[in-house]
C-alpha cells in the first residue's frame, strides 16, 4: 500500500482547482517551470545585497530584451490603463 503525503494545499485545508482561464493572478498565476523553482531553491540559501542583485537582474534583462535596462517585479499582472491599454512611464497608452 502507498501513502500519499499531503501537498500544501492540502495541510492548509484549501481546495485545487482545474485553471482553464490562463495565468491569471488571481488564480495563483502561471506555474514555474521546475529549472526556475530550483533557482529559487538554491538562492534561498543565500543572503545578497539586493541592490546588486537588481543591478545585475538589469542588465540581464536588457541583455535579453534589447532594452536599455530591465526591473523584475512581483508579477501582479500587466499595468492596464483600465480601458485595455497599456501604460507607458515615457508617453501615453498603447493599444495591447
């Protein structure tokens, strides 16, 4: 016979459900890849100065995206201007 060891979810008394809507945050988000989950792990060990550690996530960023730098937030979703659009620091709304 197999035992099964509760997951989190299950310890908290909470229920899991079927997302058929996407990465929505509300909805837990999207999930990470387990090579991301691993890092995460393995940088959890550590303590950094964090402002190093954004300035270095910058120019990552910048690196990969081709813009002139790059900020990492939390991920709460894309910053709509309420009526679809997306808003810019440097002008106004664009179309998504």
């Amino acid at each position: 016979m197999t035992t099964t060891v509760p997951g989190i979810y299950e310890r908290l008394g909470i229920r899991r459900i079927i997302n058929a809507a996407g990465p929505v945050t509300r909805l837990g988000g999207k999930r990470i890849a387990p090579e991301v989950a691993a890092a995460m792990a393995e940088a959890a060990q550590s303590h950094v100065q964090i402002d190093e550690l954004h300035e270095r996530a910058s120019h990552v960023l910048a690196e990969a995206t081709g813009a002139e730098a790059g900020l990492i937030t939390s991920g709460a979703g894309w910053p709509a201007a309420g009526d679809g659009r997306l808003h810019r620091r440097d002008g106004p709304a664009q179309d998504g």
